[in-house]
C-alpha cells in the first residue's frame, strides 16, 4: 500500500511497542516518519529498521515536540500526521497514589499529548492533516488499581474530542484508539506481576487468564493496531473525526454481570 507517499508523521513514545509498530506500518507504506522518545536506543533501533529519523527528547517539552515540526517542514516539507502514542505511569489505588506519582501520570498521558498537538496543529492545518491519541480501554472504563492511568486516558479522550470540535472547521481531524491488551513489554511486565500474584508458570498463561473473557481470547499483537492506526489517519478515514476506535478483541461489549453465566 502506498496511502503515505509523500506524507509526513511524527510518533511519540516511538521505540518499542505500539509506537514502534506505527512507525514502521506508516514508513512500510510509503511515509515519512520522526521517531522520538526518551530513550535514543529504542527509537534508534526502529528507525534504522524503518528508515525513520530518530530524535531523543521528552513528549511533554514543548520546546522538543516544536524542533520536531520544524525538523518535519524543514526536511520533508510539511507535516500530516502527529501520533500522541507516549504513555504510562499512574497504577495503583487513589490513596495509594503519591503526589510524584500523580504527576508523573499527567505528564507522561496527558502533557505529552498536549504538547505534541499544540506543537502540530499549525503545521497540520496547512495540509488538511490530523491527530491521532494512543488512549486505553481503560479510558472507557476503570480497571483495578489504576487511578492515575485510568482518569489520564479518560482525559486523552476529552482532548480528542475537544481537538476535533474545534479544528475540524479548518479541516483537521483527531481521533483515538482505545486499544485492551497489547503484547508489550509494559504489559509483559504487568503479565509479570499477575504470574505472581496467581501462582502461574508462564507468561502465556498469564495472557490467557486476563483475555479468557474476550470475545477474540487472545490480547493483540502490537501490528494490529497499527494497521488501525494507519487507517484512521490516512485519507480513507477522511470522514471519521472526533471518534474513537476500540482494538480490544471485543472486550469492552462484554456485559459483567453475566459473566457467572
């Protein structure tokens, strides 16, 4: 496929994970693509798979997502695409949530997304680009000891819309996906912890328990959303703004209290 050639995207959060797997999707379909993270290795490695420009820096500086547009106008001619993909921090019950740890969640869900669309959106506008927000099922609704994760992805989610209602006159659209279960080394970690918590012998069993009631049964590869993501933000989603895309397996229709059933 050929829905990127000629175009421009930046990800953030961009070295392993869903992040990289955009990049990489958005590149093997003819884009160009601005890797950045905090860590230059990871993003280092993508872009040397994918052909991508990496730059090390902090999601949440302004000042840092600023240099990447104008690296993006400067080198490739404009900007079309900015993926709010960077993310994390936040687990644990309210009282069990330290001010550190309250603000960590905000800057590394929220900020991030607000600087690196305020950096764009001007950019954008002058090519009838969009946004595209990295959210969480957790967004929709709340998991266990997850209040700062669970209200940041509910507040990308806020932004979206807000994006969306107000640029979309000029042209510019912003969406977000709402992926469940990923196979990332966040969630290998979180898989980690559970095999402990539950006495399992292997990171497969711990997948297995958490999707056992997903419609699909299994969590999802890092590729498939991606290939959700590289939709929403080419030209085919052309008529899909302020909406959000569940890549869950199903998981987010399953009524709870019919599960004892």
């Amino acid at each position: 496929m050929t829905r990127y050639t000629g175009k421009t995207a930046i990800v953030t959060g961009a070295g392993t994970g869903i992040g990289a797997a955009i990049a990489e999707q958005i590149s093997a379909e003819g884009g160009n693509v601005i890797l950045t993270g905090r860590r230059a290795a990871p993003i280092e490695a993508v872009a040397a798979r994918c052909g991508g420009v990496a730059v090390a820096g902090d999601a949440s500086s302004s000042d840092h997502m600023d240099r990447l547009v104008a690296l993006a106008e400067d080198r490739f001619g404009g900007l079309d695409v900015m993926v709010c993909n960077a993310g994390g921090f936040g687990f644990g019950t309210l009282t069990e949530t330290g001010e550190e740890d309250w603000d960590n969640a905000v800057q590394a869900n929220l900020t991030t997304a607000y600087a690196a669309a305020r950096a764009a959106i001007p950019a954008l506008l002058r090519r009838q680009g969009n946004v595209l927000m990295m959210a969480s099922i957790a967004g929709l609704a709340s998991g266990p000891e997850a209040c700062g994760y669970v209200t940041m992805k509910h507040g990308l989610l806020g932004l979206t819309k807000s994006i969306a209602r107000d640029y979309g006159p000029q042209g510019l659209r912003c969406n977000a996906i709402c992926p469940g279960w990923v196979r990332t080394e966040m969630a290998d970690m979180e898989m980690g912890e559970l095999m402990e918590r539950k006495g399992l012998s292997s990171v497969e069993d711990a997948y297995a328990l958490v999707t056992r009631d997903v419609p699909l049964r299994r969590p999802a590869d890092p590729k498939d959303v991606a290939l959700a993501a590289a939709f929403l933000c080419s030209e085919e989603a052309r008529m899909i703004t302020g909406s959000i895309l569940t890549v869950d397996g199903g998981a987010s229709i399953v009524d709870v209290p019919t599960l004892a059933f």
